[in-house]
C-alpha cells in the first residue's frame, strides 16, 4: 500500500472546510468535517486523569452510539479544566452545529486543542459554524484548509490518503493530524482524524484503530506531556459499497494494514514537527524476545532528555541511550547489545556486545547532522521488535513554550 497526497475528503461522501473564526488572529482556528451519510465510529483518547470536556463528550459517543455524522473543531482554546462551563459549551456547540444541518446534537462530535483553563468563546463558535456551512466541499484543498485550521506550534500540515481493494471495490482512507508539542500519548496535543468510505462493523472498527493507535501514536514522544485533549477518531461511512466486514477475515486484515499504514505515516509526521525540532529521531529495537520488551526499550531512548539533546548536538553519545535502556524496566543483557546510527549519510556501528567499537567521530557527527536519523539496537535474544519516533531537543522547544500564551 503506498501513501498519497490527500486527506479527510479523499474518501466518498466526506466533505469539510475551515476558517478563522477569531480564535487566533489571521489563522484559521475551526475546521469542520460532514459525511453525506451516518459514519460508524471508533474512538481513542487521553489517558490523562484529567480529561477535557469535547474528550469526555466524544468518548461517551463512541461507547454509547458507535455512529455520528460530523465533526466541529477550533484552535486556540482546549476547553479543558473548564468544569461546567466547558460542558454547557460542549452541549451548546453540538446543538447549534445539529440545528444548521438538519441532525441532532448526538450526531455532532467534537474536538478542542489550545491554551487549557479558557471558557470557549460561544459567539465566536456559532459565527465560525455559520461561516464554515457553504464553504463545506469535498474537494482536496477543503480536507487541506480543515487540516490547517486544527493547528496550533505546527509548522506544516499533516494528511494523506491510501487506496486500497476490499471485495473487488476501491476504497480509500484519509487522515489529517495535529501536534507538535505535548505529544506523548498512550493514547500526545494530539488531534487525528481518519475517513474512510470502506463498510466496517463497528465494533471491528473501533478494533482495527486500537492496534493500529498501539504501533503507531503510543509510540511516539516529542516532549514527555500527555495532553488534556487527545484525540483520534475513525469514521467509516460506508460509501465504497463494499460488503461490510463483521468477521476477521481477510478483507478485515487489508483494512487494518491500510489503517496502520496511515496512522504510522501521520505518526512519523508529528515527531518530525516536534516543537523547535530539526530531526526527526527514530529508534528501532530488534531482537527482542517478546514485542513488550521491545517496545518497552524503544520508548525509553525516544522519551530521554538526554538523549534528545545528544541527537540536537550531533553527538553521537551512545552511553546516553545504553543508560536509557536500563532505567527502562525491561531486561536485557548488555554485552550483547549491538548498536548503529542510520541517516541518508550512511551508517555506522557505534557499539558491539555493549563496548565500543572505536568509531570515526568524524562520520558519527556527519550522520547524525541530518533531518531524518535512526538508532538500530539488537538486543540478541529473540525475533521481536519495535519501532518509536521522536525528535531532537533544541532551545527553540523552550522559546516556544515560554511565549505559548503570547
């Protein structure tokens, strides 16, 4: 399955637009997403403790429903620790949002990313409605303009589609994602949506999305912050006409390969758009002897500090994620740890059987100097592995963090 330009309105029957409804000054700040048709829903959101009320409405959808229509979305403001204001704007958006297009408020789902501890703004929310109704269009810059109204210290859009077969019929799935801080999700802001035309069964959907959310989303880090708000819908509307899937057969595995493709792809895209980030950070760890250990090791280098400003400074400082490795929880045996660095200046062995191996610095620094770097770890004791994404720790992390709220 290869990756396509594209996004939320890639899929049949799915249509959005965004605009700037004074959230954030000359940015658009509310995007919106319509199916022509009810969509079956899966859902996974913020383990965080403290959940913003949009989380707590859309979840109670997904458990209780399994079906919605829409999605309203704003920037700027997180509605999060709001108590029982942020509620009544929740009830009020969705009802003013069902009463424009003809569906009742539990068909409406909703979903807020920005500065926590704000009321939001219920005349902006009505105005960016009314304005974002004749805009709503199914065509690839509309799934663009909703995908860039969801962003807040990104610096670049995040979508793309996939097309693929189910019973003969071409189906396709879109996605549009944000978050560039705050992202360490177990499930990190993180905000995704993906639309798809397939038929699938709800509860296989919401299924396909949670081993899909497990190699993909929960295995990235860029800050160490689980956010209020986290997010990540599936919604299928069944528009390919394809039969629809209720069993785990092999129409079923397609769809979760599709899904995983999509969601790994969009994954990648945020730890690379890490606040002040240069780098996108990679780590895989093999030969593992189960996939928890594996991933279990990987996360640790991805979430480390230390680690992250070894990888800023073009440092190629491996007793940073040999020590990493061991705080981690999970066992290994040091003598037996292989480890390299990988980037498109080539690649270098930096430790064999846990020692160095004397390597050319000089190459270590020019490897580690571009955009997209790997670490392979072999930990020699099975067949299992894990794959984590991160990205480097620079002083324009902190720059923008400091000015957030300015």
């Amino acid at each position: 399955m290869e990756i396509r330009e594209g996004g939320v309105t890639s899929a049949k029957g799915f249509r959005a637009a965004s605009v700037c409804a004074g959230f954030k000054k000359g940015r658009k700040d509310m995007s919106m997403i319509v199916s022509e048709v009810p969509f079956h829903l899966a859902g996974t959101f913020t383990t965080n403790l403290v959940k913003a009320a949009p989380v707590i409405w859309d979840r109670a959808i997904v458990q209780t429903k399994g079906t919605a229509q829409a999605v309203v979305m704003n920037s700027g403001v997180a509605n999060a620790c709001t108590g029982k204001a942020g509620d009544e704007a929740c009830i009020g958006t969705a009802s003013y949002a069902a009463s424009r297009l003809g569906l009742s408020p539990e068909q409406i789902l909703l979903a807020s990313t920005g500065v926590i501890g704000v009321s939001l703004p219920m005349d902006k929310v009505e105005h960016g409605i009314d304005l974002m109704l004749p805009l709503l269009s199914d065509s690839e810059g509309a799934g663009s303009a909703a995908a860039e109204g969801i962003m807040t210290t990104d610096t670049v859009r995040k979508e793309c589609s996939i097309h693929f077969q189910l019973a003969g019929r071409e189906v396709t799935l879109g996605g549009m994602t944000k978050g560039a801080g705050m992202i360490h999700p177990k499930m990190g802001t993180m905000l995704c949506f993906l639309t798809t035309d397939a038929n699938v069964s709800q509860k296989l959907l919401q299924k396909a999305l949670l081993s899909a959310v497990q190699d993909s989303f929960n295995m990235i880090s860029v800050d160490g912050d689980m956010s209020t708000n986290d997010t990540c819908l599936l919604m299928a509307n069944g528009r390919a006409g394809n039969p629809e899937i209720v069993e785990e057969d092999d129409d079923y595995q397609t769809f979760c390969e599709a899904v995983g493709t999509v969601t790994k792809h969009l994954a990648r895209a945020m730890a690379k758009d890490g606040e002040g980030a240069h780098a996108l950070f990679e780590v895989k760890v093999q030969g593992a002897s189960s996939k928890k250990q594996a991933v279990t090791l990987a996360k640790s280098v991805i979430e480390s500090s230390l680690v992250k400003t070894a990888i800023a400074g073009h440092d190629a400082n491996w007793g940073r994620i040999i020590c990493a490795m061991g705080y981690s929880g999970a066992s290994f045996e040091e003598g037996k740890v292989d480890l390299s660095f990988r980037s498109h200046a080539g690649e270098i062995q930096i430790a064999k059987n846990g020692v160095t191996t004397g390597f050319d610095e000089e190459l270590a620094t020019k490897i580690l100097s571009e955009d997209e770097i790997t670490a392979l770890i072999d930990i020699h004791e099975g067949t299992c592995e894990a794959t984590a994404w991160g990205c480097d720790l620079t002083h324009e992390y902190i720059n923008i963090n400091a000015d957030y709220r300015s």
